[in-house]
C-alpha cells in the first residue's frame, strides 16, 4: 500500500501556445493567491506528459487543470469516466500524451488516484494563421475567474480550507510565460 498525500493539484498544458497553456496559467494563480495546507501540492506539469505518472500516484485525490477543443471559454468539470459528447482532445499542442490516455495507463497498473478534470474549451491551433504565442485568447482570459472557481470549489469539496493571500490579484490578470518560467527558479 502506498503512503498517499492528500492532494495533487496540476495543470497541464503548454503557455507557449497561447490558450493551451490555460491550465498551467491557473495553477500558477492559484499559487500566488491562497496558501495551501500541508498535504496539497500545486503543479506545473507543463507537457511532462508521462513523466508525470509517478507524480499522479502519489497522491489520493487529483485535480487536473488543462484546456480542450471545446467551445472556447466554456468551464467543465469531469471525470475520467464521464468526459462530456463535446470535448474534443485531439492534438491541441505539443501534449506527448492526452489525459484520458495517461488516466487509463494509470487504471491499468491500479496506480489510479480520485481524479478530477476541470478545463477550459479553446479552438484548436493554427499553425499556418501565426496565432502561436503566450497570450491568452480575450475570450479564454475573461473565463479565466470562472475556471479558477470550479477548481476552488472542487478543492473546498475535498474538505480542504484556502487562506486567501492576495485578494487583490484575479485569475483574468495576464501571466508572461517569463514569470510562469520565474516561479521555478
């Protein structure tokens, strides 16, 4: 039997494309506003991809912050086994993986914690537009508040209380990819 943490809260995504990188923008929020208790990680998984398998296992209840082709700026919360008709997760970025194919390996191996999907649709890249950057998307930015909700909620469900550090700071702000590359040094 392993020794489980609590809680393992990580987004995935890649800030250099734009809107794909919305889940790893909100950890980094949520990092900078509340203090969290022993026992709850926040993560930047980045495109770790299946590197981040060990990770996963090590905790008893995840919450998974990423974007997916879906409405752009519509806020979803799932599970592995009930991922809406809509969401599309298709090749958004340089993912080297999807979550339902890394949540399944896990199921597999019996590795599997309590997982919870909470995201963000964005139109998928266009490479040949020129559309890649670090910028959020207007649309995906102003949803940004009602993702950093869901995740929030899903936390205080799991029974753990937030001190809100910074109430100034709202998750719309823009994070530079600099400043997310900055909180890891």
């Amino acid at each position: 039997m392993k020794d489980a943490r609590s809680l393992l809260v990580l987004g995935v995504g890649n800030v250099f494309y734009g809107d794909e990188g919305a889940g790893v923008h909100l950890v980094h929020y949520l990092r900078q506003k509340f203090a969290f208790p022993e026992g709850v990680e926040i993560v930047d998984g980045g495109t770790l991809g299946w590197q981040l398998l060990n990770l996963i296992a090590e905790y008893d209840h995840v919450i998974l912050v990423d974007a997916v082709c879906a409405p752009p700026g519509k806020v979803y919360r799932f599970d592995r086994d009930s991922i809406p008709d809509e969401i599309g997760y298709g090749k958004l970025s340089s993912h080297e993986w999807e979550v339902p194919d890394l949540l399944s390996a896990m199921d597999l191996y019996g590795d599997l914690p309590e997982v919870t999907c909470v995201a963000i649709g964005v139109r998928p890249l266009e490479f040949e537009s020129g559309e890649i950057g670090v910028a959020l998307t207007d649309t995906v930015r102003e949803r940004m508040p009602a993702l950093a909700t869901v995740v929030v909620q899903e936390i205080e469900r799991l029974g753990v209380a937030l001190s809100d550090l910074r109430p100034e700071l709202a998750a719309d702000e823009r994070f530079s990819a600099e400043e997310i590359v900055l909180t890891h040094a």
